[in-house]
C-alpha cells in the first residue's frame, strides 16, 4: 500500500514533468529509443532513469517506441495502469520478445510498460508515457534558465562506463554549464568516488593531487567558477578505464540568444526530479538498492 502510494506520486510526477516539457521540439512522427544509450534493462544505480527519459521527452499520436535489449534476457510488456503500480504482470494487454520491441504510440493518453520477467518491474524496469493528440503549436519559446542540478551520465551514473570515456564526453558536449549549475553524481557507495582534479592531472590520470575528493553518493557540486573542471574517480585504473569528465563552466550572467533552446534548457538531466536525495523517487529506489548490486554486473553486460 504504501509503495503504491510512493508509485502514484512518481507517476504523477512524470505526468507533470511530460506536461512541463511541452517547449521541446516536436517533429511530426519521432521514432523514440527508450533509455536511449541504456537500452532496456533493469536500471543501474541512481535516480529512476525511464521516469527521467520520459519526462525529457514529448510524445505524440503516432510516434514510435523503440525498446532495445538481448533476446532472452528482457521483454516488453504493455500493462495497465494498475499493473504497473503494483508490477503485476501475469496478464499484460501485449508482450513483446523480441528485439528491437517497437510500439506505436497510436492512441493519445497513458501507456505503460514493463518487463514480465523475474522481478524486473520492481528494480525499476517500468516505463510510463504521457501521449498528447498532437504537437503543441505554436511552438513555446524557452525562458531564460535559473539553476540547474545535472546528473552527470544521465541514465547510466557515474561508472567505469562500459563504452569508454566518449560516455561521459557526448554526455558533457550537449550541455551547457552555467555559473550556479551543479553537478550530481550517483554511484554505489564504495564502488567509486569524485575526484576533483586539474587538467594535467586529468590528462595523465593522476590522482594523488586531487583538490577534491567526494565518497558519498549523490555527491552535488555546485560550478561556482567559469571556465573548465575536470573529474575522475581515485579508484585504481576508473581513469585509464574513461571514468572521466570534462566541462566548461559559462558565465551565468551572460546573455542566453535563441541558440539555448537547442542545449541543456530541456536536457533530461535538467527536468529529472529524482536527481535531488530525499526525493520520493529516490527514496522508493533505495529501497531497492541491495538487489541492485547484484544486477549492475548485468546492466554493464546489456549496455
Ligand atoms: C493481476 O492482474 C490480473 C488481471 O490482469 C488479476 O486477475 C489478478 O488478480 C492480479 N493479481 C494481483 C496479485 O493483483
Ligand atoms: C523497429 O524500429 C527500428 C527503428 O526505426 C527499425 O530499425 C526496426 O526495423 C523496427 N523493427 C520492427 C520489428 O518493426
Ligand atoms: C549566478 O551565479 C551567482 C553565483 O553562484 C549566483 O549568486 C546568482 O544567483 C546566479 N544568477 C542566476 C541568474 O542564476
Ligand atoms: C603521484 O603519482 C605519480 C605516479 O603515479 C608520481 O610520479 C608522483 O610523484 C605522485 N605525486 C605525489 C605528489 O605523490
Ligand atoms: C552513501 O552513504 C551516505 C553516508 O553514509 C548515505 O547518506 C547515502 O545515502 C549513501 N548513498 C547511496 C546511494 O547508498
Ligand atoms: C564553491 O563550491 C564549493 C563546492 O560546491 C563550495 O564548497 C564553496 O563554498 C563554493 N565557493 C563559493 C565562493 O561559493
Ligand atoms: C573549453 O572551452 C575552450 C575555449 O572554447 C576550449 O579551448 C576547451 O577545449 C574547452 N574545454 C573543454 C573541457 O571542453
Ligand atoms: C538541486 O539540488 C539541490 C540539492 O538537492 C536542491 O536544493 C535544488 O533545489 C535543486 N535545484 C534544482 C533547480 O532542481
């Protein structure tokens, strides 16, 4: 009873957040890749990552839903709204097992879906869509940001990320960070760290002159200064391995032309509400958290 209740608040959360981020682009037909880089799977550590994918995300009548996972290993089940508040998937409207699953979205309102297999509903493999009729039009003009908390990796944290460190630079390269920003980084406590470090240092993988070093997941680091920041983890080989990022902190004062409106100011990372500890959304995950170790090893084998 209570998780459902804790469901109810994070759905209504999405709905609100899908409603929110009507200003983004709309084409006429998107063919939409849940998770996109995560694919579809039981999600890794960190804030719940479909409910951050969806709300990043507009859809519409006709769209399509592309769910990309190993055979075998993930299906796709559409479920009521019912179902998916209480995971129960003993009989879903469709299941799809095969990849890539795809969905048209050919109905406005709410969809739902999950995974039918052992468990995976409840580690947090559920997704939910609010479907709009058509496109708003015409289309909103973003406002001048405030600050912003982002979650740096997205969907996938902070890890040795299993595609290298191109992982963190194309997360960093459609960002814009503004003075006032902060960074969130998610991990499994004791598993790696923040590590605040200078560029050369950054170029070698050096980590015993870190100005900065953070253990404790979600580690939020507000960019008070302009110009670049570098991080790592001071775990041995995370460096070498990619676990590595690299931005560029703008001026929060300088003006914001129309060209903001193709960057950060809907990222996912910027409308993803559970980004903050204490949220209901990543309350309700860290209560899943000791299963999740033992599916990280798996989450890093679909990626
Ligand atoms: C699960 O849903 C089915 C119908 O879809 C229903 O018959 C069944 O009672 C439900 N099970 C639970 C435990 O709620
Ligand atoms: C699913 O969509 C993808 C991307 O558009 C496409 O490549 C693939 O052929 C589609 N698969 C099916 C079974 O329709
Ligand atoms: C800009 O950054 C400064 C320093 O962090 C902060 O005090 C100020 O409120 C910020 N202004 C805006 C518009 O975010
Ligand atoms: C840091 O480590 C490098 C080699 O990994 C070493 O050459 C350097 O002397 C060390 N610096 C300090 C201050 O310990
Ligand atoms: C990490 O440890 C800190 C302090 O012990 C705790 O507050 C936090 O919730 C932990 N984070 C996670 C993701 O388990
Ligand atoms: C800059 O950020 C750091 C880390 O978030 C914080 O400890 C420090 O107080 C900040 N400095 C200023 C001048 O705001
Ligand atoms: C930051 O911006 C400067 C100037 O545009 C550029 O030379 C530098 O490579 C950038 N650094 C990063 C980490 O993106
Ligand atoms: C960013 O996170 C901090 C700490 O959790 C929170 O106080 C703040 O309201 C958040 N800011 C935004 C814009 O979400």
């Amino acid at each position: 009873m209570a998780r459902n209740m804790k469901m109810t608040t994070i759905t209504a959360a999405i709905l609100a957040l899908s409603l929110f981020s009507f200003a983004q682009t709309i084409s006429s037909q998107q063919v939409l890749v849940v998770g996109d880089r995560l694919g579809w799977t039981i999600p890794p550590a960190g804030p719940a990552p479909y409910d951050a994918w969806a709300a990043s995300h507009i859809f519409v009548a006709g769209d399509i839903l592309v769910f990309n996972f190993k055979n075998g290993d993930q299906d796709v089940a559409r479920v009521t709204r019912e179902e998916f508040l209480t995971c129960n998937t003993t009989n879903p409207m469709e299941v799809k097992k095969t990849n890539p699953a795809n969905f048209t979205l050919n109905s406005k309102g709410d969809w739902y879906f999950t995974s039918t297999l052992d468990r995976h509903c409840e580690l947090g493999q559920k997704l939910a869509v609010h479907v709009l009729a058509s496109g708003p039009s015409p289309r909103p003009q973003p406002k001048p940001r405030g600050p912003r908390n982002f979650t740096v990796g997205g969907p996938l944290g902070w890890i040795v990320p299993p595609a290298g460190e191109i992982v963190y630079i194309s997360w960093a390269r459609t960002k814009t960070f503004r003075v006032g920003d902060a960074l969130v980084f998610w991990f499994i406590n004791g598993t790696q760290d923040v590590a605040e470090v200078k560029k050369e240092d950054y170029e070698k993988c050096e980590t015993n002159k870190s100005m900065a070093v953070y253990s404790s997941s979600p580690v939020r680091i507000v960019l008070n200064t302009t110009g670049e920041h570098f991080y790592t983890s001071t775990y041995h080989d995370h460096c070498a391995l990619g676990q590595k990022l690299a931005i560029n902190v703008t001026s929060n004062t300088s003006s914001s032309p129309s060209s903001s409106s193709s960057e950060s100011a809907f990222s996912p990372e910027a409308a993803m509400p559970p980004s903050t500890p204490g949220s209901s959304a990543s309350r309700v995950l860290s209560a899943y958290m000791p299963p999740f170790l033992a599916f990280i090893a798996m989450a890093f084998f679909y990626y």
